[in-house]
C-alpha cells in the first residue's frame, strides 16, 4: 500500500488553501476601498489650496536635480497622474524638460512635447545602450530600431525653434543617424549642447558644422565626438568649452588645414581663423596631442579669451610649460586646475606631484 497522499486529497487539500487565500485578498481589498472612501470623505488638505500655491509647489518638484528618485522629466508626467485637477494646475514650463532613455512610447513623447506649448525645450537622449548599425540591416528587429530612431530624431527637428539644451549620449551608430537627420533639419537655436559617444573603443564621429547652428550656443561639450568648424566660422556666443577623450587627429582639422602633396604626403598650415575666441573656460580630458609641443602651441592659440583651465590629459606639464613660455596666448588666464587640484606653473604642479609621492600611504 502507496504511504502517500492520494491525488484525491492533494486535490482537495490544494483547492482548501487557494479558497483560504482567495477569503484573505478579498478582504484585504475591502479594508482598502473603505479606506479610500475615508480619505475621499475627508477633507484633504492639499485639496483646498488655491492653483497658484499648487503650481509654486510643481515648479519645485519639476526643478529637483537628477539624481532625485522623480528627476524633473518624470515630476510632471507622475503629477499629472494624481488628478484631473493637477494635470491642469501644471504650467508648459513644467513639461519643458524631457528626458529620453528608450525608443518606446513615441505617444508619451508626443504628448509631453504637446504639453510644452511653446517654452523653450531642455532635452536629453540617454541612448547609450541601443545599436543600430547605420549601414548594414542586420534583422527586423534592427529595422525596427532604425526607424524609432529616425522618428525620434525628426520629432525633434519638428521643436528645433524651442530646443536649446539638448545631450546626446549614444553610440556611434546612433550618432550617424542625428547626422542624417540634422544634414537636413539642423538644429538652430541650441544655446547648451552635448554630446557623447559611449563606444569609446571605435573611431569617435565627426559632425558637419552644418548639423548645428552654434551662433547662439554658449556651453559646448563634445566627448569622443567632434564638430569640424568650416572656416570663418562664427560661434561668438560660446563661453565654456569642455573636450573630454578627443583624439588629437581631429584636434588637428581645428588647428591646420590638411593637404595632400603630389608625393602623398600630409602637408599642414595653421589656421589663421579661429571660432573659439569668445572662450572663457576651456577643460581638455584624457587628450595626447601628438605633434607634441607645435600642436599644443598652435591649439592653445584658439582660445585668446580663456580665463579658467582644466586639464586631465598626458600633456599636463607640457601645457603648462608652453603657458609659461608664452603668456601672450592666453593672457586673461587667472585659474589653472590640473586633475581638480588649484596650479599656477608646471613647477607648482611637479612639486605637488613630489608631495603626494612622498606622503605615507
């Protein structure tokens, strides 16, 4: 004879504990509509205060920093899912700052962007983690993805009047496609933009100055990616640059015009224009310039105006060095930081260097 349950009674036994659980969650949900209905019976006081002390109290929790759990691009969609009447009591300027981390939800987008009405537009894509080879279609699924992306693009370009902060944040591929569409439909009104190649391990992308209008742009940074300036080109409104792992081969089409000679060689001649005389803090991270001191000189001559420099690059003391030599070329220079620390020459930053060598770990 069998010693175990007969399936009988397991059956039977199953049935009992799900009638069990089932008794529980049914009244667990009545103990939560009775108290919703109290709390609907109750006169809650964030109800009575008046649309303009509600939207003074919006605009501080649609200006929280990023780092806080509702960063001010999501405030403005969870507010306004509380009510009809908070949805209401929120301004355009509330919708004003979109944050974008996937393809999906283009109606969302669409809507928030509606919402906006005409304010000036703070957008950042955080895309880093999508691949969309530009030139070969791999999969549905790839064609998918171009598509979102090309949409995303041009929904933009449909807002460029209002746009002026934008970051974009994605891998090369991604960058192609912004060039596509802004080949076309350049953005003209930006006055802060960023942007950030994530696959640092490939060649870095390089924009045509056509994609941007940089007339009005007053902070630009440029990470792994590059914009080539034509020549006589005007960006007199920029006062902050920030150039983080640029390779110094694209440094150069800043610096010279490149030429090929009859034999094939490279021959270079220093730009007499410059678009980065308006300059005045300038930061150059994780850069090697590899003309060595000619480079550094001639790259160093862009920026007359620059007031505040921060380096984090190999070439620290020989910039440094260079400055000393030369104080004509940056001669309204009161701040130098190397590495976050406060420096005023190449021999301050070595003995600091010797310093911190010497300390006993």
């Amino acid at each position: 004879m069998p010693t175990s349950m007969s399936p009988y009674k397991k059956r039977r036994s199953s049935r009992s504990a799900h009638h069990s659980i089932n008794s529980l969650s049914h009244q667990d949900m009545d103990g939560k509509l009775e108290a919703v209905a109290d709390f609907r019976s109750s006169d809650c006081p964030i109800n009575t205060l008046p649309n303009e002390v509600l939207s003074s109290i919006f605009d501080e929790f649609t200006s929280a920093p990023a780092e806080m759990e509702y960063e001010p691009a999501s405030a403005a969609l969870v507010l306004s899912h509380v009510c009809h009447r908070w949805k209401n009591v929120l301004t355009p300027s509330q919708w004003a700052t979109v944050r974008v981390r996937h393809l999906h939800h283009q109606k969302i987008l669409d809507t928030v962007l509606t919402r906006s009405g005409k304010h000036e537009l703070d957008v950042s894509l955080r895309l880093g983690n999508i691949d969309a080879n530009y030139f070969i279609t791999k999969d549905i699924d790839m064609v998918k993805t171009q598509w979102r992306i090309f949409s995303l693009f041009n929904t933009l370009a449909d807002h460029q009047d209002r746009l002026r902060h934008l970051i974009v944040e994605a891998k090369q591929a991604v960058l192609e496609w912004l060039e596509d569409v802004t080949m076309v439909r350049p953005f003209m009104a930006l006055t802060h933009l960023t942007l950030i190649q994530t696959d640092k391990n490939i060649h870095m992308h390089n924009f045509a100055e056509s994609c941007f209008d940089l007339a009005s742009c007053v902070s630009l940074t440029l990470e792994h990616v590059s914009i080539i300036p034509k020549n006589g080109a005007q960006w007199s409104s920029l006062r902050e640059l920030r150039l983080l792992d640029i390779r110094s081969y694209d440094l150069m089409g800043w610096t010279y015009n490149m030429e090929i000679d009859d034999a094939g060689y490279y021959q270079w001649e220093s730009r007499q224009d410059t678009c980065f005389s308006s300059v005045e803090s300038l930061t150059i991270s994780n850069t090697f310039f590899i003309r060595r001191e000619p480079q550094v000189f001639d790259f160093l001559s862009l920026f007359p105006s620059v007031c505040e420099l921060e380096l984090d690059c190999v070439d620290d003391y020989l910039v440094l060095d260079i400055l000393e030599k030369d104080t004509s070329l940056m001669p309204g220079l009161r701040r130098v930081t190397v590495d976050g620390v406060d420096v005023y020459s190449a021999v301050d930053l070595e003995k600091r260097y010797i310093e911190a060598m010497e300390r006993p770990i």
